[in-house]
C-alpha cells in the first residue's frame, strides 16, 4: 500500500496535509509551523528566501522533512535536508546537497520510507533527481531531471527534464524497485568545499570533514610546519577527489603561486601527505580502482610532470615514479587498468601533437 504526503501552495500559505491524520504545515511569520487537529502549532525552521525552504510531511502525519540553506554550492544555493517529529522534537540530519531543492516528496510503501528530492535543475551530468531511504539515510537512486509527476494509477512517477518528459535513461521511478535498492551508492556521496572557510564537507555529513584551519596542526605530524609557511597567504581549495570506498580523500589547492597536494583519511581522521610549494602547481590527480595508488600532473617552470604515489598498510604515502611529459599541455582521457598498475591517457602539448601514454606505475 501506498501512502503520500501532498503539498499545496497558496500565496503567502503554504499547507501541507498528511495522508492519515490531520496534520498540516503553515507559513506564518517567517516561520514553517506544523498544526495538527486541535490547533497547536509547533515550530519547524524559518523561512528562507535564498535558498528557498521545501517542507514536507510524511503519509502518517509523524514526521516533517524540510531542507535549510548550507552556505554552500554555487552563489550559496546549496541547502541540508532534515527531518525531525511534527512536534519539531528529534532533529536528524539526512544530506547535503550543492544545489537548492525544488521540491521534496515523502513516500512510503512496505513499510519503508523514502525522500525524493528533486533539485535546481537538471543541466548536471549526476542528475537532478535523488531518492533518500529515509532509515538509513542512503541515497539509494540517482538519475537525470528537475521535477517528478505521479503516473495515475500506477505507483510510480514520471520523470522531466525543462518540462519535458525524459525520453533516455531512466524515464520513470516505480516504489516497487526501490523496496530491493539497500545500500549506499558511493557514486552519490559528493565533496565538496565550503567557498568562504574553505572546510571540506562530505554529502553525508553536517559538520565538516576536514577543517582548513586544522591543517596546520595536522602537518606537525608529518614533521612540516604547514602553519607558518601559510602566513599572509589566502589559501583555498580547488578539488577534492575521494577513493572509490570513500575511506580517503585527495586535496589540491592554490594560495597565489602556491601549489599544494594532500590526502587525508576519513576514517581515522589523520594527514596522510602534505606537499607544497612555491615552485610549482599541481593540476588533477586521480585515484587507483583499489585505492592504494594515486596519479598526480605536477607543473614546475613551465614543464609538465605525473607523479606516482603508493600508500602502504600503515598509511604512508610514498612517491614511486615520476614520467616528465613534453611543455605545458593538457592530459585527457585519463584511465587506470583494473588491477591498478597502468595508467592511460592522450596529451595535448602546447604545439597541439596528440600523444597516447601507457605506463606502467612502478616500472622505473
């Protein structure tokens, strides 16, 4: 059976009924209120109107989920998604999203629930559309839109595009085939940097996962003095690229002609490598398939460089082979080999040849 959480909206009003009781949501007074039946009111967030708020209730009438602006994500569109009882009580963090939500839609069938948040816009290759399992707060789906519509009589949801019916890939979400999704697609967890701290926060958590300012102190451990080198410098982040377990994530970053290069294990919470420098830039990097090795392109006086790292069983990060590559140009089509020991791509150098590399990682 079936049950959802509907939403209407009207002017400055907007109320929300459950499927069951009569629980219903409010805008008044710059804040999002539930009422249920006796006409108490409680308390849920206050409105926003960049990123604007979506509030949704939960087909029993128990639950209200609702998303507040993070400070993240282009021109600060990026918002939290919660859930917590309609008496506002028990607060639960779910996801951090880069984008604002468009509209959320609360589900239930076999007794399961489910989110499904529709955001800004469907122009990303990761897709618009996610769908949240609400226990243990999995995104569990993934796929190409902006806005969902219920299919009558059927127990699914058309998917769209800029209004349009999506006519490749995933064209519709059914309830029934999220009932066998179980676990969390790490295709899903997102990294991503704050722009005015320049913490780094994961999808799947509130608080940061690493903090800029704890580098300093974090370096001391691998003998360098990161702190003191940083001094009078504005220093940001550009990329961050996890593993494929998401156990560790690699950082690179700029602070004038600064170049600097990091891993980090999320799970231990420990500086694994720290490398930095006036003298040159470091421009992608890539993980192994098993994550024990790492590919970084280095730029120094203008000549192109890719480093190869392999980490032990102790976390030590060790540099195993370094290949010049001709002039300033580009690598493209970059691939690892299954079992992690070549790498291949196309370089374009600045006198536009096109070259295809195949190296082997610890081949000196």
């Amino acid at each position: 059976m079936i049950k959802i959480g509907m939403i209407f909206f009207c002017l400055s009003t907007v109320i929300a009924y459950s499927g069951e009781d009569n629980v219903r949501i409010i805008l008044e007074n710059g804040y999002y209120y539930t009422q249920i039946e006796n006409g108490q009111k409680y308390q849920i967030v206050a409105q926003q109107n960049w990123p604007p708020n979506e509030v949704s209730l939960s087909p029993q009438g128990k639950y209200a989920a609702y998303t507040t602006g993070n400070g993240l994500g282009f021109d600060n569109a990026g918002v939290d998604l919660y859930y917590c009882n309609v008496d506002g009580s028990e607060r639960t963090f779910l996801h951090k999203f880069e984008d604002y939500a468009r509209s959320l839609s609360w589900v239930s069938m076999d007794n399961r629930d489910f989110i499904l948040v529709a955001l800004m816009d469907c122009r990303y290759v990761y897709g618009g559309i996610q769908v949240l399992d609400v226990k243990s707060k999995n995104v569990i789906l993934t796929t190409l839109g902006d806005s969902l519509s219920k299919i009558e009589g059927k127990d699914c949801y058309r998917i769209y595009c800029y209004g349009q019916p999506v006519e490749k890939g995933k064209r519709m979400i059914c309830l029934d085939e999220l009932l066998h999704l179980q676990a969390q697609d790490s295709s899903n967890i997102s990294y991503f940097t704050d722009l005015t701290s320049g913490d780094i926060y994961s999808s799947t958590q509130s608080e940061p996962v690493l903090k800029l300012n704890s580098l300093s102190e974090l370096s001391k451990g691998l003998g360098k003095d990161f702190g003191k080198f940083l001094e009078g410098r504005n220093f940001y982040i550009s990329y961050v690229i996890p593993t494929h377990q998401n156990r560790r994530i690699l950082f690179i970053g700029e602070a004038s002609t600064l170049g600097l290069f990091g891993v980090f294990d999320l799970n231990e919470k420990r500086l694994l490598s720290l490398d930095y420098s006036d003298e040159q830039r470091f421009l992608n990097a890539s993980w192994s398939p098993d994550g024990s090795r790492i590919a970084v392109i280095r730029l120094s006086n203008w000549q192109n460089y890719i480093d190869f790292y392999k980490i032990d069983e102790e976390g030590k990060v060790n540099l195993i082979r370094t290949k010049s590559l001709p002039g300033d140009g580009q690598v493209t089509d970059f691939k690892w080999s299954s079992d992690s020991n070549t790498v291949y791509f196309l370089y374009v150098s600045s006198g536009s040849q096109n070259v295809r590399y195949i190296i082997d990682v610890e081949d000196k």
